[in-house]
C-alpha cells in the first residue's frame, strides 16, 4: 500500500472529509445547545388590519423556545395560524437574533350561513372571526351546503355583474340542498333562479330577465316581491301581500 500515492491520497482526503464533517457536526450541535444567541425580537413584515397584538403576545411565548438555530419555525408558523384572522404565515431568520413574520390576512368577501361569526374570504374559504357590526353590515349574506362556499362566492360575482347595468345590486344568494339558486336584491325583490337546466340554464334565464326588467319590472307602480325565473320561456311575479300559489 506504501508505494501507492494514488491509494494513500485518496485515503487521506477521506480522513479528512470526515474529520471535517464531525467538525461540522459538532458545530452544529454547539449552535443548537448553546444559550447564547437567543431571538431577541420579533418583526411582521407587514401591518396587520385584524389581528391584534395582544392576541399574538398571547400565543408566541410557548413557542419560543431555543436560540436563533434551534426555533422551530414550523411551530411557529402554525401557531399563527391559529388565530382567527391568520389565513397564512412565513417565517424566516434574520442574523443575528431577529424573525421576520409575514402574515396573510382572510379578506372577508360574505357572511356565511346562519352561524355567528361565520365569514367567506377572497378565496372562497370558510373561517370563524369577530368582525365590527358596521362592516358585517356592509357584507352580502351567502348560503349553501357544506364545501360550497367557493362556488357560492363566485356565482354572487356573477350576479353582481349581471344587475350592474339595473343600478340593482344583490345582498343576499342561496344555494339550497337541491341546488336551486336564489337572490335577495338590495330593494328586496327575491329572485328565484332555479337548478341549472340543460335546456335552459341559469345565466340565460338570468340575462332574459334582466333585458325586460326596465320595462315589465322598473315601471310598475309596485313592483313584485318575488319573481320566479324556473320557467323555461319566461317568468312569474308575485306581489306583496299576494298568498304564493293564488
């Protein structure tokens, strides 16, 4: 083996390799150990419109434990997740005691449903949070089966788009266990819309509804409380005071 330089450097790089790797391993576990080093400050990354303070000085504490290496981030990050306003957080480190916090907001789009509380957000997800009695006001009331906020969501857009052009805007939509839609407008008028048709689909008796809603609608002297579109080649109305039915 002595007369084999090719065989004894090879056999000296790796000494080496591993002498280092356990001199890296041994630096890693003095960084993870040591009490030096500690996150002394926490920082979001943006300003928070709903989430409090006092609500994340509540929560980080447990989490904190360890130095700048040791934190765990996933913990953190979860645990922010928690909180009623959070839809989603980064974390990240910042040499040398310092965690920078991005924080992504719900954007509350509807009311949900009956349940207090309940809130649809930009993406069309459910969540449970406390919002001012002025803006839950100001939010449109949607209803629909369990996982069926997304398309509920979307569909008020489209109805929104569609009563545009009336100066009529719809505060209200429901999708029922059937699947039958229905809308409430801001003057009260409720829409009944109807399961899609393949024959006769909702945005078809959607838009020939709104085409004639200047003439046979806007001006009547009282106008109907509720109109029914489920028919295939027009549409019914029903007066106040008018017994459903009769």
């Amino acid at each position: 083996m002595w007369n084999k330089p090719h065989l004894l450097t090879a056999i000296a790089d790796l000494l080496i390799l591993a002498a280092s790797a356990a001199l890296l391993a041994a630096g890693a576990v003095w960084l993870v150990r040591v009490p030096s080093l500690p996150v002394r400050q926490v920082v979001f990354a943006d300003s928070l419109a709903h989430t409090r303070r006092i609500e994340i000085e509540q929560v980080l504490p447990a989490v904190m434990k360890g130095n700048f290496f040791s934190i765990n981030l996933d913990q953190v990050r979860a645990t922010l997740e928690k909180l009623p306003w959070v839809r989603r957080v980064e974390v990240r480190r910042i040499w040398p005691e310092k965690l920078e916090v991005k924080v992504e907001e719900h954007r509350p789009a509807a009311r949900w449903g009956e349940a207090r509380g309940e809130l649809v957000n930009s993406y069309g997800e459910v969540f449970s949070a406390v919002l001012a009695e002025s803006e839950t006001t100001a939010l449109p009331l949607l209803f629909g089966p369990q996982d069926t906020a997304p398309e509920v969501l979307k569909r008020y857009g489209e109805f929104v788009a569609n009563f545009k052009v009336l100066g009529e805007r719809p505060v209200q939509v429901t999708l029922s266990p059937r699947l039958a839609w229905q809308l409430k407008l801001e003057n009260g008028m409720v829409v009944d819309i109807g399961r899609e048709q393949p024959k006769s689909p909702v945005g078809v008796r959607l838009q020939r509804f709104i085409e004639i809603y200047p003439e046979a609608v806007a001006k009547r002297a009282n106008r109907p409380a509720v109109v029914d579109l489920r028919y295939p080649n027009g549409f019914a109305m029903r007066m106040a005071g008018e017994v459903k039915g009769k």
